[in-house]
C-alpha cells in the first residue's frame, strides 16, 4: 500500500511523471505546468481518485497551492468540474482573501453550482482584504442584483452582506 504522505510526488516534476492515455489510447505527457494542472484537475474531480481526495487537498494547503487550484479553475480542461474545483478551495482550508476578486467574478457566474461554490470560499476567507476590491466587488453586486431571478437572488444577498461584513471589520 502506498504511503499517503508521499502525495507530494504528484506535484514534483522531478519525483513523478504524469501520462495521460485518451480514449483513442493516445498518450500525452503533460508540460510542467500544465501536468501540476493537469494532476489537480484529476485528484480533485475523477471519481477514481476519491480516495486520495483528501490527502491531495492537504498537500494543496501545505505547499500553498492556491494558485495551481486557480490555474486549475480556468483551465478549460476543468470545464464541466469547474464548481468540483471551486469547492475545493474551501474544503482545501486555504485562505484565498487576496483572491478575492476572483471569487467574485466567479460568484456572479451564471452557473449556479459554481456561484454557490465561490460564495463558500469568500465566506471562508479570513482577511486581511484589498479594500479597493471590497468596493468593486459590492458595487458589481449590486449591479447584478438588479437583474437577477429570485433563485439567484438569495445567493446574491448573501455575497453582499458578507462584503459588506468584510468592509466594515
């Protein structure tokens, strides 16, 4: 049995290389970047890997691996799991505040699985905030809340007075 604490590897070009095999049996050997990518697109949202799940989001937060998880939400290879990989930003426990207008953006998606998602990780965020971007991001808020449908709107006001909270501490 391997040993769970050797997860690392998965992110170290030097120690592991990643070989992806297509479905026509092509295989691809991801670049540097694109493998580290690549590796947290699969171990964070393929069902083959929900038992290292865990141990992947705890190297994510002990290497602070925040920016690959980033990397990873806007890769268009990550398209249909995007909201997967945007829970895994909480569940992840890193502290993604000086990302804040990322989430934002994200929040305001029109998908809702990813909007509920990145509404978790801002309340989840810690401080400190660029209050340039506390003010951005409310008044962005508000300039979708008034075009929204009541579904999307409790999500909306939710964000909202979590900013709100935030500029205000």
């Amino acid at each position: 049995m391997e040993n769970k604490d050797d997860l690392k590897k998965y992110f170290d070009n030097k120690e592991y290389s990643t070989a992806i095999v297509g479905a026509e049996g092509e295989i691809a050997i991801p670049a540097s970047n694109e493998d580290k990518i690549t590796t947290v697109i699969s171990l964070l949202t393929d069902p083959k890997n929900k038992d290292v799940k865990e141990e992947a989001l705890l190297t994510l937060k002990k290497e602070k691996g925040a920016h690959l998880l980033i990397n990873a939400i806007n890769s268009k290879k990550a398209k249909d799991k995007k909201h997967i990989l945007v829970a895994a930003c909480w569940e992840s426990e890193i502290n993604f505040s000086e990302h804040l207008s990322f989430f934002i953006e994200l929040a305001l998606s029109d998908d809702y699985l990813v909007s509920l998602e990145a509404i978790t990780v801002i309340e989840n965020m810690e401080g400190p905030f660029n209050q340039e971007a506390l003010k951005a991001g409310i008044q962005k808020v508000k300039d979708i809340q008034k075009n929204t449908s009541s579904e999307r709107l409790v999500l909306l006001n939710d964000l909202a007075e979590t900013l709100k909270n935030f500029a205000s501490a």
